[in-house]
C-alpha cells in the first residue's frame, strides 16, 4: 500500500477492521499456544517455561516484546500448575 496508488489505499474503518482481525487471530493463537501444556508431561512444560522466560530476559527485544514473553511463561506456568524448574 503506498500514497502513489491510491486504488490500494485503505480507509480508516477498513484498518480497524484489519487491526482487529488480527487481535482476534492473535488471542487464538496466544490460547492455543498457552493450552499446548495440556499436551507436555512436566519436564517439557517447566523446559517451556525456562525458555520464554529466557526470551524475556533477551535485551535483544524491545520492553514490551519482553513483557509478552514474561506474561505468556506466567500463563503456561499457571495453567500447568507449575512452580520453578526442578533441581537435577
């Protein structure tokens, strides 16, 4: 989309639409992906979790990529019913 073309010039009420299209496609996407500890035994999901909490610690992503990272371990931890990784 560009200004030079204006055939593909999208209105503001189209952009919305779009906008929230995608927020419903995400929130989908967030559950499914939240839900998939329903399908790991505990040493996969506490593994999961470790990650994304890794992820959220990465200073290579911006703050609130971090927060989103932090926020979906929080969720997959409290639906798994899982504290902190086990000792080996």
């Amino acid at each position: 989309m560009t200004t030079d073309k204006p055939e593909e010039a999208m209105t503001f009420g189209e952009l919305l639409e779009l906008i929230g299209e995608q927020q419903r496609r995400l929130a989908v996407l967030e559950n499914a992906f939240a839900s998939l500890c329903f399908s790991l035994d505990d040493r996969a999901n506490h593994l999961l979790v470790h990650h994304l909490q890794l992820e959220a610690q990465n200073q290579n992503y911006a703050e609130p990529l971090q927060q989103q990272f932090s926020r979906l371990a929080q969720e997959i931890q409290k639906r798994a019913g899982i504290g902190q990784l086990p000792e080996a």
